[in-house]
C-alpha cells in the first residue's frame, strides 16, 4: 500500500481505490467540467477539510479560467456517527453573488451536509450551483442530492484517505482505503465514511 505506516494499514479491511486510479478519474472529471464550464470562469468551493486533496488535483487538470474558496461545514466531529446537524465553521471570503458555483466534495455520505450548505449557499444568489464529489455512497442517502459531476460509487464501508479521516488520522494517504469494523467501531455496531 506504500505511505501509510505498518500499524495504520493493519487497519485497512482493504484500498478501494488506487493512487492511479483515482488519478485517471479526476483528468476525466476535469474534462467533463472544462467543457462545460468552459466559459464561466467558474468558483470552486472546496468543503474543509476533506475535499482539500481532491480539490487541490482536480483544480490543476482544469485548464479553464476558475478561483476557488473554501468553506468549513461539519457534521461529524471526531464521531463516527452524522450529529444531523451542520455547523458553518468557516465561511467564504467572497460574494457567490451571479457566479457559477461548483461545490467541491471528498464525499457525499447521508449527504446531510451538503444539502444543508447547498440551501445556505443557494440563497446567497448564485447564477448556477453544481456539485462535483469524488465519492458518493447510495445506499446511506438520507437527503436528495443532484451529483453533476461523480467520481466513484462506493459500498457502504467506513473509507479514509485521500482527504477523508478517522478521527483526524489517514487524511494523507494517496489511496482510499476502506477500515476494518473494528478499527472504528470496536462493538461493530456502526458504519458510515
Ligand atoms: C465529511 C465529508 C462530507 C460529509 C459527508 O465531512 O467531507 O463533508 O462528511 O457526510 P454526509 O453526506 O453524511 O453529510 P466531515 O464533517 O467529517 O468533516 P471533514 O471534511 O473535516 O472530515
């Protein structure tokens, strides 16, 4: 598996998505954006601090004019299990008034968090609001969420790596990794990113 220790990979049930893998995925994303976006000088808004990994390679493979900002909305903390509620931690610099907005996601999980940031930003007056997610997990939806742009449908396992965390730990690793049971629910009653 490579970077991430010895004691974190015993961890891991299994990687789910390679380093190149998910490389290949991202050009093709970005390809996707790009031709629509094209012209629309679009706002990247990259969700702290999960989607920082995957929002620093995609914006790379845009070869389009774009900014980009970043927002912190949580709703997990250090527990394995979504509150239900969503916290604005940090808000953006800038007016998204008459943008085209992309919102930049690691994952869409209960997909709780974004359809509550998507209302608070969808207020502020945006000319367009898409979605781009580097992971979606279907089976754990409980709000409707359009993804314009998806990277991977994945099982409902707890994933880490390439942005996303247990408690803090595995945000670095290149790879998205899926956690054995009881790495992070030692009753194995629990399972969610
Ligand atoms: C994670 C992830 C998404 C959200 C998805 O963020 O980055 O923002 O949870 O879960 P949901 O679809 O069930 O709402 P988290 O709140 O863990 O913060 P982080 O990005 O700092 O890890």
């Amino acid at each position: 598996m490579g970077i991430g220790t010895a004691a974190q990979e015993e961890d891991f049930a299994s990687v789910l998505l390679t380093e190149a893998e998910i490389a290949e995925r991202v050009e093709a994303l970005a390809r996707e954006i790009a031709a629509q976006y094209g012209d629309k000088h679009p706002l990247l808004i990259g969700v702290l601090k999960g989607s920082i990994v995957f929002l620093a390679d995609l914006m790379r493979k845009l070869n389009i004019p774009l900014e980009i900002d970043l927002i912190c909305a949580s709703s997990y903390g250090c527990s394995a299990e979504t509150s239900g509620t969503v916290t604005l931690l940090k808000d953006l610099s800038q007016d998204i008034r008459g943008r085209h907005v992309l919102v930049v996601e690691d994952i869409v999980d209960t997909g709780v968090t974004l359809r509550c940031l998507l209302d608070l930003l969808q207020e502020r007056s945006p000319a367009s609001l898409g979605i781009v997610a580097l992971l979606s997990k279907p089976d754990r939806r409980r709000a409707h969420i359009d993804i314009d742009f998806l990277g991977f449908e994945i099982p409902d396992e707890f994933v880490v790596g390439y942005g996303l965390d247990f408690a803090e730990k595995y945000r670095h690793l290149p790879y998205v990794a899926a956690l054995k049971p009881e790495a992070y629910a030692p009753s194995g009653d629990d399972n969610t990113p």
